[in-house]
C-alpha cells in the first residue's frame, strides 16, 4: 500500500475564527534520518485527504496543526507507516541478462525484469579492479529493458551487473556479473613501451609501434 489516508476534525478549543488546517510530512529511514518535508493547506471544512504514491514499506512523521485568524494552534506530531501489498516473485527477478560490445567505448546490457520495486540500476567495474562500482540509475519497469553505457575505455574488461535496491540502497535481487571486453589498443603488460596489444571480441593481436 503506497498511500495514507489522514482524518481529524475541528479543535475543540477555537482561538478565533477558524480558516484552515497545515500539514507537512515526510519520511524516515531505518537510521532515523528524515527526508525532505512535503507541506500542504486545507480550507477550514475540509476533514480528510488521501496521500498517494508514498514509498511502501516507509514510516512516514506527519506535523498537523489548525490555523485561525489569529494565527497557528500547536502542532500535533503523529507517525504512520505504509505496507507491502505486492507480492515479490518467487523465481529470478531477472532473466534473459545479456551484453554486447558498442563501438570502443561502449557497451549494451538487456534484461526482462519480473518485480514491484522500480530501483534499477546498471553496476560496472574494470576487472580485478579494488574501486567502487560505478552506478548508473535506470527508469526501472517489469518487462524488457535495454541500457547503453558509455565512456568505457577501450582495450579494457568489466564486470557489468543489474540490481534492484530498496528505499535505504540495499540490494534486493542482481543478476549474475557478465565480463565484457572493449576491443582497443592498451599497452601489454610486461612487454616495452614500443608493444601494443590489440584486443579483439575472442583474441588479442601484438603490434609493434617503431620507437623514434
């Protein structure tokens, strides 16, 4: 369930004339952080609203108070939290996870996704490297889905992944890592400067560069 449904009704106490109500909400994480405030006002015979399109799974901290001619009542501070109403797959998440090589610098990954959460993202390293993932965020939807990454630098091999991350970026489901290679001109290891290697979709060609 992604939405709330909110209900209240007049002070008992009026301070004046009354002329409106003023909500603000927002989310709080596992770690107690709260997120950005959303703020709205109701005329004064308005007693309920529905908020829609919330994070499932989330507490949300809701700030309600009365307004009259004179000004604002206190605040009432109250908590609510939102539940899962869809169903994760009980099979893979993904299938059909594949990649193709674009050019030098870049590379293709498709995937058919099966899942509610929307938090999709496309995860790249260079091989045997100890840096971070780089995280490329994607319009996350059930169904077939194609990503381009580009920048890549030739020559070079990465492991490329998909994620889906919940709303505190833990990983829920991932494909299996795939290894692309750039075809390129990167320098041998172990070899002079003046020794190039070539690398190919399935092999790697020496190129001997004369030294002036």
């Amino acid at each position: 369930m992604d939405s709330l449904t909110l209900e209240w009704g007049p002070p008992q106490d009026n301070n004046g004339r009354l002329t409106g109500y003023t909500l603000k909400y927002q989310p709080v994480n596992n770690s107690n952080e709260l997120g950005p405030v959303e703020e709205m006002t109701f005329p004064a015979n308005e007693t309920t609203i529905t908020l829609a399109d919330l994070k499932y799974s989330t507490r949300y901290k809701f700030y309600f108070n009365a307004k009259t001619i004179k000004g604002s009542g206190p605040t009432i501070t109250e908590e609510a939290v939102t539940i899962m109403d869809e169903v994760r797959p009980i099979g893979p998440a993904f299938t059909n996870v594949n990649s193709s090589v674009v050019g030098e610098e870049g590379a293709v990954i498709s995937w058919e996704y099966f899942g509610p959460d929307k938090n999709v993202y496309v995860e790249y390293i260079v091989e045997n490297s100890k840096e971070d993932w780089t995280k490329e965020f994607v319009n996350g939807s059930s169904g077939s889905q194609t990503y381009l990454i580009k920048g890549l630098k030739p020559g070079t091999s990465y492991r490329v992944r998909v994620v889906v991350k919940d709303h505190s970026e833990a990983t829920i489901h991932s494909t299996e890592e795939l290894v692309i290679t750039l075809p390129g001109e990167a320098a041998c290891p172990e070899r002079s400067a003046s020794v190039y290697c070539r690398v190919g979709d399935n092999s790697i060609s020496i190129l001997t560069v004369p030294v002036t």
